[in-house]
C-alpha cells in the first residue's frame, strides 16, 4: 500500500458511514484519525445523539471482530477481561476470553461502571494486552476502544479520572443535528434502520497497513515548535491546573498527521493542528477550581491560545521544505 492510498481508503469508509449517519462529516473524519492513529475515542454527549449508531456504523464497515459492553456499576473487571474457570471436562483451569478480545471494543456508558472496573481498560488501551492471574496476554490487532458517556446525568455515574481520560487519543461531542438533518433522518429511519445493509468495505490487513504508513507525513520545524507553544501555553495558563503531557503532545502529533492524509496531503498544515487541538487536548486539561467547571470551558481557554500564538507563514513553510 502507498501512502496516497490512505485518502481513498478512508474516503470508502466515510461513504459508507454516511448511509447510515446524516452529517457530522468532522465527527466521521475524527473517528477515522482515531483508527488509522491507533487510537481510542470517547463520544459524549446526550442520549439519542447517535453515539452507538455511529460505533456500529464505523465496526460493520471493517470486516473486523466486534464487541460490545454495557457498563453498569454491578459490571465486574473479569467481565471485561476474562476469567480463568475450572473446567470438569478437562480436569484443569481454561481461560474464557472478555469481550476485550476483539478489534473494535464499543464500551457503551463507560462512566456508569465503578472506577474498579473502569481501570481494566487501562492496560489494554496503553499496551494492547491484559494480565489476568498473572499471565499476560496479547490484544488482536487492529485494536480501538470507542466509549460513550452521558454529560447531563451525574447520579449514579463515576466520572473518568485523569489518566483514564488521558488514554483516549480523542473526546467528541457529536451534538445535535440541524433541522434539514433531522428531516433527513426521519426520512432515512422511516421504514427500517439502514445499518442493516452496511457492506464491509476494509479488511483489518488493510487497517493496519495504514496505520504503519500514517507516520511519513511530513512535519516541519516550524509545524512542530507551533504544536509546542500551544502546549506550553496549557502549562503555564493561569486558569489550568494541568497542562497538556508528553503522552498529550505526541498524541497531537499523531492526530494532525492522520488528518493531514485523509484530507488528502502528505505534509501538514497549521489548520491540521487547529483542527485537531480541541478534540486531543481538551479532555487532558485540568481546570483550576477557583473557575468552576463549566462547560466546554476548556474549549473556550485552548480557542483563546489558539488565537494568541503564532501561526506559522506560508513563506516559513515553503522555505523549509525549500531547504530540504
């Protein structure tokens, strides 16, 4: 596979996404960054928005194994991993496989299970395995995680910590659709769900081909000091009690490549950055309490760096892929 060939793969599964769901192009391009990156997702947003549909959209589209959890606070982490059982049969301990055996794992209402629980997707999201009873044991590849969480309710529901949130390479909140998409839905649910007939359009081969492809983008000096100063501008914001990491930073990096190719170039652009910022480095901020939380305030505070660092001229750029 060449490099140029990512554009048009992904542009086959956006297509078939968008048989099901209506708009939301930026939410399936998103989407895609995260599975060509190796990342994972957490959509939030209010029930009914699509979240689920759009999981299952995106795993009927690859002819990949898919799994799905329903998180309630009685969900135990053997539920999720696996668990070592007795068999009679055989006279000795099996291993019956979690759904986490699978490509793309849908965590549906992550939040509503305990932090217990939570925190046995840790291991698998970072490093791709999971240890039960000590015996460590590899993840199928390609592997994604995409959580759902509902942002209006907070009884009964345990809020991700930091570094749960921090392994999601991105958080998207899908909204609400226009009133012609809503028309337009009614139309498309009318007589049945139109998931019914997704083909698959990827194979997992393919998947991972392009995810060891996406890291030849080109990045310049001056793209890679503009991603900085905007994350050395979260260090040191008056209103933020932690700044972006390391781990954040270079999950920017990747996000801005991806994007950069299923837009269509091999090289990346200040408008990748600005696109990618919000969603990678929005849910890595922790406010300062004296501000309160309201919400999508860190959206409001990384719009406000945006627009007082320097962006990179077209001049700049031309110059160093010149010298190069």
């Amino acid at each position: 596979m060449k490099i140029d060939q990512i554009q048009h793969l992904s542009q086959k599964i956006k297509s078939n996404i968008q048989q099901v769901i209506v708009g939301k192009n930026d939410t399936i391009d998103l989407l895609l960054v995260a599975l060509i990156s190796s990342g994972h997702v957490l959509l939030e947003d209010v029930p009914g928005t699509g979240k689920t549909l759009m999981a299952k959209t995106l795993a009927k589209s690859l002819s990949s194994k898919f799994k799905r959890i329903q998180f309630t606070p009685d969900l135990l982490p053997s539920d999720v991993t696996g668990i070592n059982f007795y068999s009679q049969q055989k006279g000795e301990f099996e291993f019956r496989e979690g759904p986490i055996f699978s490509n793309i794992l849908l965590a549906d209402e992550i939040n509503r299970a305990t932090p217990r629980t939570q925190s046995s997707l840790l291991e698998a999201m970072e490093e791709r395995q999971v240890t039960v009873d000590g015996e460590t044991r590899k993840l199928l590849a390609p592997f994604l995680v995409i959580a759902t969480q509902n942002p209006v309710e907070s009884q009964g529901t345990f809020p991700l910590p930091e570094a749960q949130l921090d392994r999601f390479l991105l958080k998207i909140n899908i909204g609400y659709p226009t009133k012609e998409e809503g028309i337009s839905i009614l139309k498309r649910f009318k007589e049945k769900n139109p998931l019914e007939n997704i083909q698959q359009v990827l194979s997992s081969e393919e998947i991972i081909e392009m995810q060891q492809l996406y890291s030849q983008v080109m990045v310049s000096e001056d793209i890679l000091s503009y991603m900085m100063d905007i994350i050395e501008q979260t260090r040191s914001h008056s209103d933020l009690a932690l700044g972006v990491s390391p781990r954040g930073s270079q999950a920017l990096l990747k996000a801005v490549q991806v994007y950069a190719l299923i837009q269509g170039r091999e090289f990346v652009i200040p408008d990748d950055v600005k696109a990618m910022v919000k969603p990678v480095l929005a849910h890595r901020l922790v406010l300062n309490q004296r501000i309160g939380t309201k919400q999508n305030q860190a959206h409001d505070i990384l719009a406000k760096i945006l627009n007082e660092v320097q962006v990179p001229t077209e001049e700049e750029l031309a110059k160093e892929w010149n010298e190069k």
